[in-house]
C-alpha cells in the first residue's frame, strides 16, 4: 500500500498507518539523520536519493523514511519484502525501472528485511544497483555487517536509526489525540502525559506499537457528561490495565540485542557496577534468555576481569552455576544474581587474561623450545640413565617450599626468560606481588650463596 496514493482509504486503517508522517518536518525522531543539513534532508533538498540501508529496530520508521525520500525526489517507489520476493519479482522491478529511465525518472527499490535477501537474490539485484538503474533502500533489523553481501553492502550507505525516545512517542501520541483528519481529535479525548507517558515506556521505542496501544487503550476510556450536555471521553491508567497487561521485556535471541545485553552485563560487572549489571541481567532473562548464557559469561569475568584480586570469585561462580542447576530457575536466578554482585564488588586485575595472551603469543613465535632435562618425566629405568629428570628439586623438601636459585627456574636454556604474570596492587593481588618480589629475592641470594630471611 502506497502512503502517498491518492486512492487509499484511511476509513478503517489502524492508527499507526493513518498516522504515519508525510513529509521529513512531521517526522519524528531521528534528528541526526533528518534534522537540518543532515544527510537525508539534503538528499531530499537536492532532489537525488542515494543507495542506502536503514537499520534500527521495529516502529522506528525505516518503511515511512523510504517513502518520504522517493516522495521529496519524486522517484517511482518499488516497494517489495526479501520475505517474499523472489529473483523473478526483482525482475519485474528491473523492467519497469527501465521504462521510467527512458523518461528520466529515478526509480527507488524499498526492499524490507534485507537481511534475508538469499544469494541468488543479492546476485540479481547487485549489477542494477551498481549501475544506478535501481536506488535501492534496504530495512532491517539486523546488523548487516554480518547479514548483508559485501558487495552489495558496499554500494550503499548505512544509516542507523535509533529506538524512539520516551518524549518523541509521547509527541507521536499527542499528534494522534489531536488530528482531527487522520488521528482521533475528532473525539477530544483527555489523557494526562503522565498516562502517555505510561504507553509511551510500554512502547520500548516503537512508534507502531505506541499507536496501536493508544488506539485500543482508547476503546476503555471513561465517559462522563460535560457542562455542554456532550459526553466527555477521558483516559486514564485505569483504562490502561486491560491493554498493557503484564510488558514483559523481550529481545531477539538470534540478533544483536542478545550480544548486546550480554556484553552490558561483562562491562557493567567489570567496571564495579553492581546495579548496571542486575539491570541488564533483568532484562536479559525477563525476555526469555537463558540465565546460563549469563552464568557462563561470569565465569569468564572471574577469571579475565577479577582474577586473584579475589581468588574467591571464580568458585564462587562456579558454585553459582551448581546452584542454578539443582535449585531450578527461581531460585537459581537469585544465585547468579549473587556472583554478579560479587563480581562487581571484588576488586578488578586483568593479569591473568594479560599473561596468558602473553603466553600464547610467545609460543607462537618460539614454538620449537625443548622442555630441560630436568624438567622432564623418568618413569623408565632407561631414560633414567639418559639423565631425563636428573637435578630436579623436590620444593617440598627446599627451604620455604621453594626451590631457589636462577638455575632452577622451570624456564628452557635456550629462551630468553620473559614475565607474563605481573601480579597488579588490587586486593589478593597485592600480597601474590610481595610473594613473587621475595621469591626473587631468594633467587638472587641462592645464586650468591646467602639465602634471605623466611617470610
């Protein structure tokens, strides 16, 4: 259905589609992208629209932006889903936007969930695109980085929209009680901003979805008599109970959001932000994620972010974990919720993650090195005469467990000796430091023959 067809009827289309914006000064929300001299304001201004995809989440008005710019430059608009389109349709689109280049006229390819385009499809539509036949503007939802050809990715700009903020829906739903044309004024229906406010929070940043709570929140408003003798329609958050129910936060378990929220958990935890990380770990299961998903990211916390700051954070993740398993979801969520406050409370060292990537990234440039002698395993009599594990000292049997002296360092003669653990001043760390500064110091005395002082 075209927004800008003289023909369509309005009479019994949902609120959301008759109030959808005609021109870039009734849009709302996304001022970076159409506010003054911004880019999709001066396409329009220059009267040429450019090959781009819009990606941003539902009811943000990537379809309606489409619209508005073939509109502004008056270009013929083709409008198809990857859902259902298939090779033979883009043809047919090919076809009629030759027919309108022999007249001169730009034809403007609104492709939504582009994201779906199967290869056959993107091979199809690539060389007209690249050749200027078809300006093609793609919706979804989905990062096309991961989704979208890179060919056909790198012909087009991508724009992000962003979720609509709490005081743009509540200006979406203003306009809407007060269109007498296309919206509801003609009822004059009374709604304080704090009720809007209400359906513009349930709304999680779709204007579409805004829209259709407003319109069936208005089916249960309270009517009483006016001073006129007309009947006066007010609603109120009463009439909201029946409509918003229960908004239980919900995200896409197979797209961005779940790494997304994930990865505010990680960050939120590592930068000691207790009630950061609950939030988002709410929001992460209350729409249906796997609380282990979060479980198993904590445990990789404890180790990468905490460390022996507090040798204590890793089992108790772990016993976190355990606990979720045999005490069920309720109960088990309260535990993970447990770790995570743990983990942001702990103080923070990356030294292990630091020296292990050390380490790894060593080996891979000295990967020939050759364990010492003594060092190695003797469980034959032979090897045994071949030297393998003579010189080795038993720590237990060493002055302070430890076996001092540069000569004894586990370390292999024919590398160069590098430190990939350097212990930071944080919490447990701090006393791990003053243990490896002694232990050398024990090194250089046994190498002089004058051993320190136990501690």
């Amino acid at each position: 259905m075209d927004l800008f067809a003289d023909t369509v009827s309005n009479a019994h289309a949902p609120l959301a589609f008759r109030m959808r914006p005609r021109t870039l000064d009734d849009y709302i929300g996304q001022s970076a992208l159409v506010g003054a001299d911004m880019p999709l304001r001066q396409m329009v201004a220059t009267g040429v629209v450019r090959s781009m995809i819009l990606w941003g989440p539902p009811g943000v008005g990537k379809t309606t932006l489409a619209e508005i710019l073939a509109h502004g430059c008056d270009a013929h608009l083709e409008q198809l889903s990857a859902v259902m389109a298939g090779v033979k349709d883009i043809r047919e689109v090919v076809e009629r936007a030759r027919h309108h280049q022999a007249s001169d006229r730009q034809t403007v390819m609104f492709l939504d969930e582009i994201h779906r385009l199967n290869k056959s499809q993107q091979d199809a539509l690539l060389p007209h695109v690249e050749s200027g036949l078809l300006t093609l503007i793609g919706a979804t939802t989905e990062n096309p980085s991961f989704e979208v050809n890179s060919a056909l990715l790198s012909r087009a700009r991508v724009y992000v929209l962003k979720a609509l903020e709490v005081d743009d829906l509540i200006e979406v739903l203003t306009r809407a009680l007060s269109d007498e044309e296309n919206g509801l004024g003609a009822r004059a229906i009374e709604a304080s901003r704090e009720t809007l406010t209400r359906i513009a929070r349930a709304a999680s940043g779709d204007a579409r979805r805004a829209l259709g709570l407003l319109e069936t929140a208005c089916d249960f408003v309270r009517r009483e008599p006016a001073a006129d003798g007309a009947t006066r329609e007010i609603l109120e958050d009463s009439s909201l109970e029946a409509v918003l129910g229960h908004q239980a936060s919900s995200f896409d378990k197979q797209g961005d959001d779940y790494y997304d929220l994930l990865s505010a958990i990680h960050k939120s935890v590592r930068s000691s932000r207790p009630d950061a990380a609950l939030l988002y770990m709410a929001r992460f299961m209350d729409g249906g994620g796997d609380p282990l998903d979060v479980v198993r990211r904590l445990a990789a916390v404890a180790s990468e972010d905490v460390g022996n700051a507090d040798p204590r954070a890793l089992p108790l993740t772990i016993a976190a974990w355990d606990a979720y398993l045999r005490l069920g979801d309720y109960e088990g969520q309260r535990a993970i919720a447990h770790a995570a406050i743990h983990l942001s409370i702990a103080p923070k060292s990356n030294a292990i993650d630091v020296a292990w990537k050390e380490a790894k990234a060593f080996v891979r440039q000295q990967p020939h090195f050759g364990v010492p002698v003594y060092l190695r395993n003797a469980p034959t009599t032979l090897m045994k005469e071949l030297g393998m594990g003579e010189g080795y000292r038993y720590a237990h049997n060493e002055p302070n467990g430890y076996p001092a002296g540069s000569a004894h360092n586990a370390w292999p003669q024919e590398l160069p000796t590098q430190q990939f653990y350097r212990p930071t001043q944080y919490g447990g760390e701090k006393r791990f430091a003053e243990v490896e500064r002694w232990r050398r110091e024990l090194d250089d005395y046994a190498d002089q023959n004058e051993p320190p002082q136990s501690r």
